[in-house]
C-alpha cells in the first residue's frame, strides 16, 4: 500500500499505474505438445500464494482509500516452457525462490510417460492479472 | 531451454490495458533482467527501469542503442524516491512489474 501512495506522486496528469502481479490461483505444471496438455501437478508455494493475496488487498485498500479507481483488469496465462523438469526446477531455483516442485509431480510424470509414451515439453502457466489504476486527484 | 511466455501474452495484456507507449516518460518498478522492458522501451521516449537484485540487474539485457533513453538504476524505488537526483520525476505510465 505505501507504495501505491508513492506511486500516485510519480504520475503526471493523465498518467496510469499498470500493476501486474499473479491471482493466487496456484501455477498448474503440464505436459505439453503442441495443443495437447495432460496436467502434472500444481506448483506448491512456501507462503501458499499468500503474498498474491495480500497485493490484492493493497490494490483494494489503494481503491478504497480514493488513490486509484480500476481503469481495466486483464487477466492472461502466463508460460514458462522447459524441455524437462529437472530444467523447470533449475530455473525456479534461480527466478522463483519460494516455488516447491512437488515430488507428486515426479511421479505423475513418470507415469504419463510410461503409459502413453508421449513426449512433450514441459509447461508452468500461472494466472496473472494486469490492472490499469488511474490516479484520483 | 526454458522459453519464458512464447505466446507474448503479457505483451498482448500491456497493449489492451495501457495503449502505445509512444512518445511517453515511463518509469518500470522490479525490471528483472529487462524482459519486459524490452516489449515497450523502444517506443517510449524514456525508460527508468529500477531492480533493486544485484543478481537480476546484473544480468540485464537491453540494445546499447537504448542506452540513451533508457535508464536501468540498482535501486528500490524506496530509495529512488529518497535520491535528490531524481527528486520532482514524474512519468505517463508506472509499471508494477510483478513487484507488489
């Protein structure tokens, strides 16, 4: 919420603050080739998504409290592909601290694999939203 | 190797919600490594990109081309807005990116 206060005094006349941050949805993990999906697993978080909820409560609390009034919300799919799990992993180790790779999703994989001999690569989509916020005074 | 939204769906999103960037004064809070800085900054007449992780700022990647109009600072915007330097800086868009 401070934040948003500060950002207010940033805008110029007409200005628009474009907040993007996930829904706490949580990030489902697939295995994907081309337009076909079988679902792995949901990522796990360490807060389980908490600090998405709690950016939902600035925004409303900034809304409420006359800073902004929602201009637009969007909301869209966002993709990380990996050509493996053990990339997925590597790369939420570097970009996504608190993500936890569950061990389900290991098995699941194996699983799917063994029955249906597919290859594919491997898909993290999370929910995210973008909301435009026009300033107030 | 790991391709980060191939689809630009977050591209398609900053364009419904916020139009062209063209020509506008826009200041980028949490810029990464510059991944969707790169989706705007060659229309806007000038960028302020914070990203207060060395190691992300470290491993930013824009065009040197865009070194002119495009500033990408170490810093929180905590410490932006304590900074004289910048003291009275006002910007068309504000873009929260993933930084809430």
């Amino acid at each position: 919420m401070h934040a948003l206060k500060s950002i207010h005094r940033l805008l110029a006349p007409g200005g628009l603050l474009l907040d993007i941050h996930p829904t706490d949805e949580p990030a489902g993990i697939y295995l994907g080739r081309g337009r076909s999906e079988h679902f792995i697993a949901w990522l796990e978080e360490t807060d389980e998504y908490e600090e998405y909820r709690q950016a939902d409560q600035a925004v409303a609390q900034a809304m409420s409290e006359g800073f902004y009034r929602l201009e637009r919300r969007n909301l869209f799919w966002f993709t990380i592909h990996a050509a493996s799990l053990p990339e997925l992993e590597l790369y939420l180790q570097q970009e996504w601290k608190d993500a936890i790779l569950p061990p389900l999703a290991w098995r699941r994989l194996a699983q799917i694999q063994d029955s249906r001999q597919i290859p594919g690569e491997i898909r993290l989509r999370e929910r995210i939203q973008l909301n435009a916020l026009l300033p107030h005074g | 190797m790991i391709r980060v939204d191939p689809r630009a769906n977050e591209t398609r999103a900053l364009r419904q919600s916020a139009g062209s960037f063209e020509g506008l004064r826009v200041l980028e809070i949490g810029a990464g490594d510059g991944r969707l800085t790169r989706r705007f900054a060659r229309q806007a007449a000038h960028v302020v990109a914070l990203e207060p992780d060395a190691r992300r700022y470290q491993r930013r990647k824009l065009p040197s081309s865009w070194e002119t109009h495009v500033q990408f600072l170490p810093l929180s915007l905590e410490d932006y807005l304590k900074n004289p330097l910048f003291a009275g800086e006002r910007f068309d868009r504000v873009l929260l990116s993933w930084s809430l």
